[in-house]
C-alpha cells in the first residue's frame, strides 16, 4: 500500500472517497469535485494508496486560496481545484479533459505554448510567484483578467505533468496602475513646477543681476581719478555680479532648458551634450534626426534620461567617448546613452545614495515604458530606454 497509486486506482473525491470509473477510457465526472483526470497524476506520498489519505489530498487542494491547475503533456487539464472554478468561472466538469489554451485569450496562446515546451525541456521558467511577472487569463464570460503565476513540473510513469498555481491580481494591478497614474500626474506638476522657476530665475532674477552690473559698470566709468580702493572695490563687484549671473542661468538651464519649450527636444540634446563635454573634457556623439520631434510628456521624458545617463557618466564611468542614440518610430520613441567607461556589475549592491539610473527606469514606467541597463566591469555601459509615444492626436 505504500507505491504509486496505478491510473485504475486513481480516485474522483467528493465529500467521501469514490472510486473512478471508466467508460470507454475516459474517467467520469462529477459536479463539485477535485478530480484527477485522467487518473495519471502522481503524487510521491506513501499515504495516498488508500480512499481517506485521497480525499484528504483532495480537501487540501479545495481549500487552497489559489487555483491549482494540472496539464498533462498534451496541455489538457487533469486537475482543476475549486479555487481554480471560483477564478476562471468555469465548472470542473465543463473544463477537465479540455486544453489549456480555453483558459486563455487568443493572442496568448501561442506564447503559453512556447513557455510551456520550453519548461519541459530546460525546467527554466520566467514565472515564480512574487516576481512581479503578470500573465492574464480568460473567464468563463469571456473577460480578461491578470494573474500571478507559479509552474512546477512533475515526471511520472505516464509522462510529465505540468501544476500551475494561479493567483488573480485584478486588485492588485488596478492599484498600481493607480498609483502610476498619480505618480505620472505628480511629476508633470514637479516638471511644471521647475519650469515656472527657472523662468522666474531667467527672467527676473538674472536680469536684475544684468541692469546692476550696468549700473556698476556705468560707476566704474564715471569714477573720478584718485580713488584707487572704490575703484578696486567695483571690480570685485563686477566679478561678483558676472557669477552670479552665471550660477543663475545654470541654475534655471539644470532646473529646466528653457529651449526645451522653445527651440524643442533636438537643440535641448545637443545643448546638453555641449555642456556635458565643456564640464568633463569627453567627447559626446550624437545620433539623431534633426527633425526629430516630440510633444510632452515624452520630450522631457527622453530629455531627463538622457540628462540624468550623462550625470552618471560624468560621476562614475572615467569614459573616453558618449554616444546619445534617439530613433523615432510610429508609435515609439527610443534612447541609448552609451559609454566606454569603467562599467559595473549589474548585479552588485548599489549604493543607496546611486538614484540616477533608477530614476530612468522610473521615468520610463511612469509613461509605460522600460529601461534597461547592459554593463560589465571594464565594458561601459549603456543606458537604453523604449516608450510608446502616444500621438498628440489621440485620445487619452
């Protein structure tokens, strides 16, 4: 009584133990149960050769929060817990004995297919729970919905079986969605914000500086002979004046490049690749279309990860030669920052104070997009960022 129960033996539980029976080869089904279908499932436990430890494996599987689906190699199902029923909406009566794929929209069959031969293959899977990966399922009316997802595989006697533990993360996708939203609204207030600021700087505050260097100037001309400590004593305010003024005008270009606004994305790059090689003495290439244009939220987007890749350049990559990639295509928008420098390992512990290259990642996410970033120590690294530009014209 202590080996594998053999596909004869396999039992259907509800409530008590029943015995399966087969008619014609296929296993009969009944309403409400955690079935094994076909009876081909093997589970390595010694306490599973009699009715009251089955249905006891049987009570476990019902109760469990997430639904619990097993395919055998053919993808059909041969175990489908209640959870699972809750979930998906559908009876275990009307979906045992069926293929994977009625679970799932269309368009992502094929994909679950490959992921699924190549697990049996390699055993290497992209889905754990907690991860964060999101695969989405279809219920019995025909909605779709995010899942959480879990595979394992299992070799038996009759082939291998395939146990997929699912979790619906409706509410959970609903709320980060949300909380993107928010967060995508809170920075374009911050960009907003910036802007009216380093307007205010550029035009108030750097041209009161300007009229007092003139006046301070219009003294020092008109200054009488003999007077040699006033005369000393303006200079040095002239210089005084000169930077402030120049620290003022840094100050709103950091804060935001008014010809961002004015002249567009284009002459903003190429301003701040200008700049970039004035401060650090290195070399910025630039590939791009002149013509390229972007309407907000994406130009600042792509501007201030090109800003921040280069600021990481310049603290961290002892680089010889920048290379500022854009290509513009229908419907997305592409960025590249790469350089010869010292490189990282990706997956070393990062400072906690090293904010520069998650806040590409974030600005990417913030409008659906994503960032990558490839290095290795004594290769560079290059910062590379995708997003899908909605055009101007299109509804929200």
């Amino acid at each position: 009584m202590g080996g594998l129960p053999d596909r004869a033996s396999w039992q259907t539980i509800q409530g008590n133990a029943h015995g399966l029976s087969r008619s014609h080869g296929a296993p009969r089904v009944c309403c409400n149960l955690t079935e094994l279908h076909p009876p081909c499932s093997t589970v390595s436990l010694s306490s599973l050769s009699d009715s009251h430890a089955t249905a006891r494996l049987a009570g476990l599987l019902d109760s469990a929060m997430d639904a619990i689906i097993t395919v055998d190699a053919a993808q059909t199902i041969v175990l489908y817990n209640r959870a699972a029923g809750r979930i998906f909406g559908w009876p275990a009566k009307e979906v045992l004995g069926q293929p994977m794929a009625l679970l799932l929209p269309e368009r992502f069959r094929d994909g679950h297919h490959r992921h699924i031969s190549q697990f049996a293959s390699t055993g290497v899977t992209s889905r754990r729970m907690g991860d964060g990966t999101v695969i989405h399922g279809r219920r019995a009316d025909g909605s779709e919905f995010p899942l959480e997802a879990s595979i394992s595989q299992l070799h038996t006697d009759d082939g291998p079986l395939f146990t997929v533990i699912l979790r619906d993360v409706t509410e959970r996708v609903r709320a980060q969605e949300e909380l993107s939203a928010f967060a995508a609204q809170a920075n374009t207030i911050r960009e907003q914000e910036k802007t009216r600021v380093a307007r205010e700087l550029h035009d108030e505050l750097a041209q009161s500086l300007t009229a007092l260097k003139m006046d301070a100037i219009w003294l020092r001309d008109h200054l009488p002979t003999g007077l040699p400590d006033m005369a000393s004593k303006l200079d040095d305010m002239l210089a005084m004046l000169d930077a402030s003024v120049a620290a003022t005008r840094r100050i709103a270009a950091d804060l935001r490049p008014l010809m961002l606004d004015d002249l567009g994305l284009v002459a903003a790059i190429e301003w701040l690749a200008q700049n970039f090689t004035q401060r650090t003495k290195v070399p910025c290439q630039l590939q791009m279309d002149d013509a390229l244009e972007l309407h907000e939220p994406y130009a600042t987007a792509v501007f201030r990860i090109v800003q921040e890749s280069l600021a990481n350049v310049a603290k961290h990559a002892n680089a010889s030669t920048v290379v500022v990639q854009l290509d513009r295509t229908p419907g997305r928008v592409a960025v590249a920052v790469r350089d010869n420098g010292a490189g990282f390992d990706t997956e070393a512990a990062r400072p906690a104070a090293s904010l520069g290259l998650l806040g590409v990642r974030e600005r990417a996410q913030l409008l659906k997009g994503h960032a990558t970033i490839t290095s290795a120590p004594g290769e560079g690294t290059t910062v590379s960022a995708e997003l899908p530009v909605r055009e101007s014209g299109d509804a929200a």
